[in-house]
C-alpha cells in the first residue's frame, strides 16, 4: 500500500465514478420531482416570485450541479506535493446546490425554507455538506458534515535525528512524524419556536481523527513507531432562551464533552538481522560512532553488531477518557433608558483519567538496560469558574462609557502511579537478566485566578470623528502543589480612534500598551504595545483602494531571559471594476516575525557562536549559549483579472504568491532552514461558456510550485511543480 493518498485511481474506479455521479444527478432529479408533489395548505404569502421562477406546488426552487473531474500531473517530491496541495485525477462532484422557498408558508407543512450545498466529493482531501432547514416559528435546523483528508510527510524532521558522522548515510525518504489521518466532523443543532418567547435548542457535534502515522521513541537510538492516530470528541450542547420582552434575554446553556484517546504505538523498521535471524531496528540516527562497547553497528558477514543500541520490539498504549461537563448563564437587556447590560457565569468541573497504561520494550539501552516495562494509571481534575459583566451608559448622544469586569478561576489537581520493572542485559543475543521495579507515585497542581476590568469613554467629537480612550488592570496569581505563588499584575492603556474625514475615505486606529510586574513564562511579556491602522478610500464608484498596518512588539528583557520579539504586518488592496465586463484585485502585504530569547544547553562540541551561559545555567548542567533568534520575513501578493466580452462568456486569470527569507539559530548542525527559505507560486487561469440558458461548461487550470533555495540536508529533496486541469459542466435551473 502507498504512503500517499493523491495517487491516481485505476481507469476502471474513474469509470465507475463517473456513472455514480451520473446516478446522483438523475436522483437529484428525482428528489427536486418530489417536491413538487409536496402538500400545501393556504397562507399568507411572504413574497412574490418573478415571472423567471420556477414555482413547484407552493415553493421557488432553484438547483445546481457541477459534475467533472480532475486531471493532475506533477513532479518533484510526492511527499511534498501531498503535504500541500494534495490533489488527484479522477471524477468529482465539484459542486452542489439546492433551495427551496415557500412562496405560502402555509403550504408547506414541514419546512417553508430549506437550503443544501456540497462540495468535493469523488477524492477531493475535502469534501463538505451542508443542510439548512426551517420552519417559521416552529423550528430552525443546521447540520453539516465535514471530511478533510491531512496528509504531511515533510522529510525534514529527520535531519535533527542523523548524526553529522552517519556511516552508511541513510537518506529519510519520509518524515518520522507522518501523518496520513481522516477526520470526520458532524455538526447538529435545532431550535425550537426560534420566534416565541421562550426557544429551546439542542446541539450534537462528533470529530474523530484516525488513520495511520509515523513518531519516534528515544531509547538509547531513536526508533521509528508506526502510530496508529485515533482521537475522538463528542459534544452533547442543550439551552433555553427566555425573551420576557423585545430587549431582554435569558439564557441557560449546557454542554457536555466526552473525549476519547485511543492512539497507539508500535515499533516499526525493523530493516536489519542479528546473527541469529532475529529481526533488528537501529533507529533512524544509524551512526559509525557507536562507542565502547560497541565499536561499530555492523559485523563483517553485515549482521548487527549485538552489542549496539537497538530495538526488538516496543508497543505503547495510553487510553485516555475526559470528560467535560459545563453550565452556563447569560443575560443581557436594554431595557433601561440609555443603559446596556449583559452578563455571564460559566462552571465547569472535568475529570481526565488515564487507565492501563502499558508500555514494553525489548531492545539493548545505555548502559546496560535489556528490557522494560512500564505499567500505571493517572487522573487529572480541573475545575473552573468563568464569568463577566459588561455595562455601556449613554451619557449623553456624543458621550458613552462601558465597564467589563471578567473574572477566572480554576484549579488542576493531578495524581498519577507508574511501575517500572527493568531488566539488565549486555547482549542483542542474550535473554534478559535479573529484574529491579519500582514504583512512583507523583501529585501535581496547578491553580490560577485571574480578574480583570476594563473602562472605556468614547466621544463623537465631531460626525466625522470619534475617539475613545481606556484603561485594564488584570491580576493575575498562579500557584503550584508545593503552594508557590507568582503574583502577576497587569496595566493596560487604550486608545481608538475612527474618522471619516469625507464620504469616500475611513479610517480606523487602536492602541493597546501593557506593562506587567511578573511573567509566568521566559516568552510572557513585561511590555507590550500593540498599534493597528486600517483606511478604505473610494475615490470613484469603481476604484476601491484599502490598506493596513499591525504592529505588535513584546518584551521580557530580564537577566537571563532577554526575551524580545515582534510581529509587524503591513497590506494593501485595491478593487477596480469599471463595468460589468472586467475587474481586477490586487493585493500585497509584507509580514516580518522576530523573536530572539536566551538559550542554555549543553553540547559536544558547542555550535559555533555559542558563549559561556550564566551561572544559573551552568549549575545546571547547560554550560553553553545562544541568543535562540527567529527571524522569518515574508511577502504575500496576488493578482486577479476577470473579463466578460460577452455575456455567455466569462473569463478569469491571475498569480498568487508567497515568500519566505528567514533565519534562526541552528544548535544542530543537520539542521538547514527547510521552509523558512522558500518559495509556493500558485498561477491560476478560468473560462465558463453558457451553452445553453441552463448549462455552463466550465474550464480551470491552476499551477503549484514549492522550492527551497537552501541546501536540503540528509534528505530527499521537496520542491515541486503540478498541474492540475478542472473540467466540468453546471446544470441550474
């Protein structure tokens, strides 16, 4: 079986698909002809059709298809290309929809408006179906189904793990961290007399995540593990709304959670023999430096050396059940003159427990550990308590003020027992030897509480002007099981400002600035200011020309931290639509991300520009330093031209594209910077012909290509190009 789910399906199963789709459309048909017969009973009509309309028994419909497929060529990395893009050839239902309208809702007996809509299916990695059903005052129903194929293979995670003195080299032809995974979400939520006075809803939501991954284990080597992914969560959600009057509410919502993790591992590799036959994994990081005993991971006949790191075997299962009970009450009002209030209190109180766990390994560990098991089981607690209150008084028509105060609490407590029982050995070829266990028991926590409120004034000085000045102070106290405390205390300034200086330009600043007492982790920031600008201009009812800036810069430069970092993005765009023939969108924008923060580590030997680190460090076993920098500069643009010289006939091309120049520490020297230096280009081109008053034929073409301008390592390369031609035809009506 493949890695990669985009290879093309035989002829036959194309074959195939084609006459499924030609049966869906002809039961799609079949469907729209049973509307027609639906009963009807008179009532009140709500809108007129036009003479254009389809009327079927009391409802306007209107149904559209789009069958055809896909053609796909590419070359370069596979992985690649399936990480990114991960399009194949084959048959599709590129699009579907259908809607129905009670011209009398009295008519319609079950629903008066109903709308369904779908996507991508035929093999497309993302295939989504939607379905919104109502009727008037009776009830209101939303369901959808969602199913995205996430395939990553990228090679480079490998590099960290191959010693620069690998002998024989192995090029990683995949990435240890594969996954190839499908993942299903079902949403559905009701509400009944949506209109009335009191409304109730209810809600189910399930996702689960499955299928087959790659991850590794260090022991002693690092072993390749064939993970088999399988994560789920269901939701369960049920409230009621109480309208006393047109402008109060009341609500009371709750949720439940149930989390399931059922993901486990298995030794995968086992790519050599030892002298006996016995099949033998040494990992990914294969090495002609093994160290005494071991001299060298090969004999001379080319069976393993027994006396070298290795695995035989490892399983490793860790069932995982949470769940997740919450209650929530709401309100809101504008009953009182000038004065808006809402509020919220949400409590939740989880359990997490993970029973059996069980892991074995059967292999060879430094120095002299021949084989292990671990048992034990774990249960995590958390409580929490959420809520707020916000008011905004209407001093005066130019004048307002708003109160938000937020409050959070919650608690961690967790216990866990573990048994290990290890057994001694020196030798690949050799049973193990004498048997030690031991069991530890461990109890953490974790508490926090957080209260925060927040003013703000906003005066219209002017129609063309409005400003609002503001000021949060948040507290904020972590305490751990050994009854340590940080205190954290936090000042915010807020300014805004949103100005209209004539009717074709707008503009919109804000300003936040923090500064903290405290910082819970090295990368919490002390300081930070955060500035964003956005204006629209129209100087013509066909130019349309917008622009933004976001800024936002943090610090935490205390000793042995020195942690700086910013994120600063700046776009543009611009609309041009003289007639209804052609358009053109243009848009650019340019994003630098820079963090730098103090790393202590040891090595052998040091990389180059690492200095002595600070005693603190030393003392701990991490001699050596670096500033840890990030800098990752990019640039996004994109141009698109649509043109339309006849009516029937409409036509769209354009570029999209993005560039990524950055650097970052590299501690190993394995390590190249992969995708931070690199290059995706996305051309696309359209044409769509009405042939017919119901039928349009329909032509994409779109070109990917991802390169790398750096040298790629110990691996197999991953640029590379595709093409990938969409045909189909629209059947509306």
């Amino acid at each position: 079986m493949s890695n990669y789910s985009f290879i093309p399906a035989p002829v036959k199963l194309r074959r195939a698909a084609f006459v499924i789709i030609f049966c869906m459309a002809i039961v799609s048909a079949a469907c729209t002809q049973d509307a027609q017969t639906a009963p009807a009973a008179p009532q009140e009509p709500q809108q007129q059709p036009t003479p254009s309309q389809k009327i079927y028994h009391g409802y306007v419909v209107h149904q559209s298809v789009d069958l055809g497929g896909r053609i796909v060529e590419h070359s370069g990395s596979d992985p690649a290309y399936a990480t990114l893009v991960n399009l194949a050839s084959g048959a599709r239902v590129l699009d579907q929809s259908l809607t129905m309208h009670a011209v009398d809702p009295a008519h319609a007996i079950f629903f008066d408006q109903l709308s369904t809509s779908s996507f991508g299916y035929g093999g497309d990695p993302i295939n989504v179906t939607y379905l919104n059903v109502s009727k008037g005052r009776i009830y209101d129903f939303r369901g959808s189904y969602r199913r995205y194929r996430q395939y990553f293979d990228y090679d480079l995670l490998a590099n960290p793990l191959i010693p620069p003195e690998s002998n024989p080299f192995v090029p990683a032809l995949f990435s240890p961290h594969l996954y190839n995974t499908l993942r299903q979400m079902t949403d559905l939520n009701l509400t009944l007399a949506p209109l009335s006075k009191v409304s109730v809803r209810f809600g189910y939501n399930h996702n689960i995540n499955q299928g087959p991954s790659y991850s590794t284990i260090h022991l002693g080597t690092d072993a390749l593990l064939s993970q088999n992914w399988r994560n789920s969560t269901d939701n369960w959600t049920g409230g009621v709304d109480w309208k006393p009057d047109p402008k109060t509410t009341f609500s009371y919502d709750q949720f439940i959670t149930h989390y399931k993790g059922d993901t486990s591992w298995r030794l995968s590799g086992l790519n050599y023999t030892l002298s006996n036959g016995t099949p033998v994994s040494l990992g990914v990081n294969l090495s002609s430096v093994w160290g005494s005993p071991c001299s060298s991971p090969f004999n001379p006949d080319g069976t393993v050396n027994p006396a070298c790191q290795g695995f035989l075997a490892y399983t490793r299962f860790a069932p995982t059940r949470t769940l997740y009970p919450t209650e929530q009450a709401r309100f809101q009002t504008s009953a009182i003159h000038n004065f808006t209030l809402n509020g919220r209190l949400l409590y939740n109180g989880s359990n997490s427990t993970l029973v059996n766990y069980n892991e074995f390994f059967n292999g060879l560990d430094t120095p002299s550990l021949r084989q292990s098991v671990e048992t034990g089981n774990a249960r995590v607690q958390r409580v929490n308590v959420n809520g707020d209150i916000a008011a905004v008084w209407q001093i005066t028509p130019k004048l307002s003020a708003s109160d938000v105060y937020d409050f959070w609490y919650f608690r961690i407590p967790g216990i866990n027992s573990f048994s290990t029982t290890s057994y001694n050995g020196t030798s690949l070829l050799q049973p193990p030897g004498a048997a030690t266990t031991a069991t530890s028991t461990d109890y953490q926590a974790l508490n926090q509480k957080t209260k925060a409120n927040t003013f703000v004034t906003a005066w219209d000085v002017t129609p063309k002007a409005r400003i609002s000045v503001g000021y949060r102070y948040r507290s904020r106290i972590i305490t751990d099981s050994a009854g340590d405390f940080i205190p954290i205390h936090e000042s915010w300034g807020l300014f805004g400002a949103a100005l209209r200086p004539t009717p074709e330009l707008r503009i919109n600043f804000n300003f936040d600035g923090m500064y903290a007492d405290n910082a819970f982790t090295r990368i919490s920031p002390r300081q930070l200011q955060h500035y964003r600008a956005r204006a629209t201009y129209q100087p013509r009812p066909w130019l349309t020309v917008s622009g933004a800036v976001n800024i936002y810069e943090a610090r935490n430069n205390v000793e042995t931290v020195n942690h700086l970092e910013h994120n600063r993005d700046f776009s543009f765009g611009a609309t041009i639509a003289p007639s209804e023939k052609w358009s053109l969108n243009l848009s650019y924008a340019y994003d630098s991300v820079y963090s730098t923060t103090i790393e202590c580590f040891p090595s052998t030997p040091p990389p180059p520009g690492a200095t002595t680190a600070p005693p603190v460090c030393t003392a701990a076993g991490a001699p050596y330093q670096t500033n840890g920098y990030y800098n990752a500069p990019m640039q996004f643009g994109s141009i698109g031209f649509t043109f339309s010289p006849v009516k029937r006939v409409h036509i769209n091309a354009g570029y999209r594209m993005s560039d990524v120049d950055g650097t970052s520490e590299m501690i190993n020297i394995r390590q190249v910077p992969g995708s931070l230096q690199s290059q995706f280009q996305s051309p696309y081109a359209g044409v769509y012909i009405q042939m017919a008053p119901n039928w349009t034929w329909k032509a994409d073409y779109n070109y990917y290509s991802y390169g790398e301008g750096t040298p790629i390592g110990p691996t197999l390369p991953r640029s590379f190009r595709g093409n990938v031609y969409t045909l189909g035809v629209n059947y509306a009506f």
